[in-house]
C-alpha cells in the first residue's frame, strides 16, 4: 500500500499508455481491488491518515528550520 490516496487506482507504466491508445475495447482498464466494500474503506482510512501524518511531520520540521528558537522550547516543555 502506498502512502498516497490513490491506491485504488492502476497506475500503468508509460508503454501500457501507448497501448491503451489502441484499446478501442477497454481491455486493459484494471483497478486494484478490495475484496469488500469495508476492506477499501478501512485502507482508504489508512493510507488518509498516513498522509496526514507525513503531511504534519514535513511541516514540523519546515517550522522547527525556519523558527529554531521557538522549535527548541516547544521540544523543551514536550521533553518535561
């Protein structure tokens, strides 16, 4: 599972695109699916809240580059 959103979604390589030019009979669509609607939804759930996390740790460490000072005495209450 990938940490974006998009893990139901087929993700074709480039040639598998140029074939697809010429698949007037859609035979090449594919989906990576789940075997119950609960199954996608709890790895949706998952891979949101995963980005989430990514999302707020690169903008931790943004804050904590561009502020050091402050970054430290939040780190320093944290640490108590």
């Amino acid at each position: 599972m990938g940490c974006g959103s998009d893990f139901l979604f087929a993700m074709p390589s480039f040639w598998s695109g140029v074939a697809r030019t010429l698949d007037l009979g859609s035979t090449f669509d594919s989906y990576n699916e789940s075997r119950t609607p609960q199954e996608a939804d709890s790895r949706a759930l998952h891979a949101d809240w995963k980005a989430v996390g990514h999302d707020l740790r690169d903008s931790m460490r943004t804050f904590e580059r561009e502020n050091p000072e402050p970054a430290q005495l939040a780190l320093a209450l944290v640490e108590r």
